[in-house]
C-alpha cells in the first residue's frame, strides 16, 4: 500500500501512530459510555504502570492515576483542542534538548484547567463527560467569547454527535450489517477467512522522506500485527502494533516512548481492532448495536450504525447505501478529558479469494492523516504467532 501524509498539530504521535492499519473493512474502535454485555466476560486488563509512576511531571489528580495509553491520549486532545503542539508547553520539544518534565507556565494553566473541567463534568453532569477541552477552545489558545456574525449567518454547523441516539422509522442494525456481509462476499466466504497478510510500501510522514515497507498480519478471532519500516532511514526504527488476543503492545520510535504495553482504552481499541479484522463476527463483537440516521459522507448517501465494543467502546460505521459497503468508520478513546477521535475512510474494494477488501483508505488521527492504497492480500495462509509477541526492542 502506498501511502502520503499530512502532519496536524499535535501531541498524540505516541499514541496513535498506527491505530487504523487495517487491511480492509476490518476495521478498528472505541469507547462509549455504556458497557457491553461481551465486556464482562472479557479476560483482566492487564495493570501497568500509571502515568504519574512512569512521568516525573505528572502531578494533577485526574491524569495521574491513568494509563501510559490512555494519557498520551489526553496530549492529543489537548494539544488539538488548543491548535498546538508539543513545543507549546515542553521546553525544547522538536529538538535533541528536549526536556519533558520541566514545569513551565503553560503547563501550570493546563493542570488547572484539567481539574476546572472535571469539577464542572462532576457537579453538574453527575461526572458523565459532557464538558472537555474543546468544548470552548475549538481549536484556538483562548476560547472565544462572542459569535462572530459571519459565522451566525453562515452555513449551519456541521459536528456530528458522538454518541448518536436510535433514530425512529429508520431500519434497525441488523439489515444494514447484514447487506455489508453479503456485499464483502457473503456469510459463509467470511466463515471461511482464518487469515490474511496484507502488504504495503510508499512514505510513511510528510518531510520524513525514504521508502517505507508495511505488513499487516490478522488471524481469526482476535490477533493482528502492523509493521512499518523504513529500510532507506535504518535510523528511524520500525513502528509495531500488536494484538495477541489479551495483550498489546506498540512500538513506535517517533515517541517520548519508544514501546509501551497496552493497558487503558487503547488495549481495548487493539481488541476490537483485531476481532473486525474478521467482519463476519461484527454482531458478535459489537453490542448495543442501533441504527441512526442517514446521513451522508462525501456527497453519498450512508445508513449510520453505532455499537459498543470491549468494555463499552464506541464504533460509528457508516455504510454505502446503494453498495452497503463500508466507507467510513469513527472510533474513539478515553480519556479524562475528552474522547479521542479516529477517521478511517474506505474505497476501491477489491475482491480477493472472494472476499472484497477497500485497497484504498484514509486514516485521519490526532496528529495527521496518511493515504493508503494496498498492494497486496493473501488470505487463509499460515503465520507465525510470533508475530503477535511483543515487539523486539530495535533501534533506540
């Protein structure tokens, strides 16, 4: 697959660097506010670190308790939130002289304003996260204060909810889940899949120059393994995510952490990620399913489905409706802060042992949006399952 970049403004690049490298309508996750029934027989998170053990810095109540995952989540969504980036309130940051845990201004407001918006989360919505970081900034260092008459004379506002309601007289799940089955090729083709390796190369991050090298392996139900390299720039390291069916991993060089195991709401993302790999088990893994409603997505008409994954993740998918096909899906992490949004944009589905695969999507994160186009798909051959084991440790 080959793949260009554009670099946003932000502070997430730990976190989600490779979260949406799936090889098709084999899509990825996130949170919601609602457990599922799958979740409580889902096997014990493993426990980590937190983040006030792991970073010398760390010191307001609502993020030190958290998971490494989950607070290089809360980076993103505040450096987002705000339109900035790492250099905006880490001294050096961008530089070899970088120093993370100095205590600077910005970092003094920020830790107030965490705590500010957890008060008014828990005293006046029972602590359910309506108020987050960009409810006010929308992207801007200090939040406007007055609507500007352009914008209240201008084209309507166009933010999806993230938490979409059951829409009434609409279809209910179940027949648009079941046109996507029979679209990729059918219930009893997809029962078929116990695997795939898909192949890649192309650029990996605008400005990085070289040529870089994917592969994805996925075995059926629940273990899927993204690989970069960049053979041209040994320097730069290989990137890894992992799923090994209970335990995750990601390995990514570009990082204040170079590899750190999965244990927050991103684990859960990893799960998921894994188990739609394999489509035919979407009613399985996906509870709470409801269908919302239409809308559409790039001037086509889509039939929207959410559902809850693995300890309450959320998954909005929206649907060809002509096709049934997938073309976008929109997944979300946890954080104390606000929820963390990640874009997979679907096309060109090709058929392959008779099965379709989208060979070109976008995947749109917090710190960038890379285009991917796939080069190739064996399905149903064998892998090593040491390549679901923890990423090798590599170049520094």
């Amino acid at each position: 697959m080959k793949f260009a970049s554009s670099r946003l403004t932000s502070a997430a690049s730990a976190y989600i660097a490779l979260s949406a490298m799936t090889a098709g309508a084999l899509i990825g996750i996130s949170f919601a506010g609602r457990a599922s029934a799958q979740s409580a027989q889902a096997p014990p998170t493993p426990k980590g670190q937190t983040a006030g053990e792991v970073f010398k810095n760390v010191t307001t109540s609502t993020l030190k308790g958290i998971t490494v995952d989950d607070f290089m989540g809360s980076m993103g969504v505040m450096s987002a939130a705000l339109g900035f980036d790492c250099s905006d309130c880490h001294t050096g940051a961008g530089t070899d002289k970088v120093i993370w845990d100095a205590d600077t201004p910005k970092k003094r407001t920020a830790r107030k304003m965490v705590e500010m918006v957890a008060v008014i989360n828990r005293s006046n919505f029972g602590g359910a996260q309506m108020v987050t970081c960009y409810t006010c900034h929308h992207g801007r260092d200090r939040p406007p204060t007055t609507i500007a008459l352009d914008t209240l004379y201008g084209p309507p506002n166009e933010e999806r909810d993230d938490i979409i309601a059951a829409a009434p007289d609409q279809p209910s799940a179940d027949p648009i889940l079941d046109k996507y089955i029979q679209a990729l090729g059918g219930a009893q083709r997809l029962a078929g899949l116990t695997s795939f390796i898909a192949t890649a190369s192309g650029v990996g991050y605008e400005g990085l120059g070289g040529g870089g090298s994917v592969q994805i392996f996925a075995k059926s139900p629940d273990q899927r393994t993204t690989i970069i390299q960049f053979k041209d720039h040994p320097e730069r390291g290989d990137s890894t995510r992992t799923f090994n069916g209970h335990i995750g991993w990601i390995k990514t060089p570009r990082a204040l952490l170079k590899e750190y195991e999965l244990t927050g709401s991103e684990l859960d993302g990893a799960k998921l990620d894994a188990e739609l790999s394999f489509p035919g088990q979407i009613k399985q893994v996906l509870t709470n399913l409801h269908a919302g409603f239409p809308d559409s997505v790039n001037g086509h008409d889509v039939q929207v489905v959410q559902g809850n994954g693995p300890r309450g993740l959320l998954a909005t998918l929206y649907f060809d409706k002509d096709s049934g096909l997938l073309v976008r899906l929109v997944r979300y992490g946890r954080t104390p802060i606000g929820r963390v949004p990640t874009q997979v944009d679907y096309s060109d589905y090709r058929e392959v042992g008779g099965i379709k695969f989208p060979f070109q999507y976008t995947f749109s994160w917090l710190d960038g949006k890379d285009s991917f186009k796939l080069s190739d798909v064996k399905t149903n051959v064998p892998i090593d399952s040491a390549k679901f084991d923890k990423p090798s440790t590599g170049t520094k």
